[in-house]
C-alpha cells in the first residue's frame, strides 16, 4: 500500500533528519578520536578529549531541549554545525599539553597548556560569542536559531575545555604522553637495524666464502702448471 499523506511524508523525513544527527555525530567523535590519536600518540588524552567532546554535544543537546526546541530542518543544519566546534578548543588543549618533552609532571604540563594556549581559546571564544549575539536580534529565523546554538556551543566549549578537560589531566594525566609510542617505534627500529646488521653478516660471509673459494682454485691451478712442467 502505497501513503499518500502529508504525515506519512513528514514521518519519514524527520526519522532521517534523525539518523544524519546522529551519524553526525559519531563521525564528528571517529574523527577527532583518530586525529586525537595521531597528534597525541596518547591512548590517555585521546580518551579524556573525546569524553570532554561528548560532553559539549550532550549539554548544548540538553540546553536546547530545556528551551523547547524539536528537531527540524533548520535545527539540523544547526546540530552539524556544532559538532565542528564542540571538537575545536579541547583539540588545541590536547595538543599543547603534548609539547613538552620528556617526563614532566602532569601539573606543569597542565599549567603550560593553559598559559600558552587559554589566552588564545578565550580570544576565540569572546569574538565568536560576540558575534552570536548579534545573530540573535536578526529577523531571519534561520540566523536567529544558529545565533543561539553557536552561543550555548562556545560557552559550553568554553566550560568543557578549561573545567572538563583541565580536569581530568591534572589529576589523571599522563606524565610521557607519547612515552608508549616512542618505546613501540624505538623497538621497531632496533628490530630493523638488526635485521639489516644480519643481512650485512651475511653478505660478509658470502663474499669471504667466494674469495677462500678462489684462492683455493688458484693454488690448485698453480700445483696442476707445477706437476705439468717437465725436468
């Protein structure tokens, strides 16, 4: 039986809108995780940077719903909008806790990433807020609906990154982020030096074998011209 009703229809496309929301948002997490993964070579801060990712996505989730917002078209768009920049700030946390070399205690590695790069995050999110905030008295609705989603996004970015995140890696951060990836790197290129110091052995004792191999052709060739010379 075929549906021929504008409910049907509307059904239809609201479970869709549905499924791209939440395939959104997974994709959003997968790929910071693994870009997380990349830049860090820490399972430790790619775990707490994705949880700090979920947390922006939960609670401007929650803050919309609290103001009675339905998911539509235009809320839609808005929602892929924001997971872009629930991923932004705690990215560059992440990073910059990784700069320093070494074993350095997760304190002074919390304390750098702050200094260094909060002054930067709290530029980026005074402009950005501000400009949401002008989006709000506009006429268009669609412009109205993003100023409010961008708005509640950054201050809760904002919270995420420097609360959230802060957080976790001064109490439970790691001191080497990358100390397992460099032990698994150094391994594989032990291994492969000693690999290639065989192959080279090898080739050595080949090359000894054919010159002894020679040498002994040589002298029997000498004995043989010896033995054959008459008296």
């Amino acid at each position: 039986a075929f549906f021929s009703s504008a409910d049907f229809w509307w059904y239809d496309t609201n479970g869709q809108m549905l499924k791209t929301a939440y395939g959104s948002v997974g994709i959003a997490l997968a790929a910071a995780t693994i870009m997380l993964l990349a830049t860090s070579r820490s399972l430790l801060l790619t775990l707490f940077s994705t949880t700090t990712v979920a947390y922006v996505l939960s609670s401007v989730t929650a803050s919309l719903v609290s103001l009675g917002w339905t998911l539509g078209f235009l809320e839609s768009i808005c929602f892929a909008i924001l997971i872009g920049i629930s991923c932004d700030f705690v990215l560059h946390f992440a990073h910059a806790y990784t700069t320093m070399e070494g074993d350095v205690h997760r304190e002074e590695r919390t304390k750098f990433a702050i200094l260094h790069m909060g002054p930067s995050i709290l530029a980026a999110g005074f402009t950005t807020i501000a400009s949401a905030a002008v989006m709000n008295f506009t006429v268009i609705t669609f412009f109205q609906k993003f100023g409010l989603i961008l708005l509640i996004a950054v201050i809760q970015a904002t919270i995420g990154a420097f609360i959230v995140f802060n957080t976790l890696v001064i109490c439970f951060g790691p001191k080497n982020p990358s100390k397992m990836y460099d032990a698994l790197k150094e391994k594989c290129s032990s291994g492969n030096r000693s690999q290639s110091q065989t192959n080279k052995d090898g080739d050595s004792s080949d090359t000894n074998g054919d010159t002894n191999g020679d040498e002994e052709n040589n002298i029997g060739t000498t004995a043989n011209m010896r033995a054959s010379r008459p008296y």
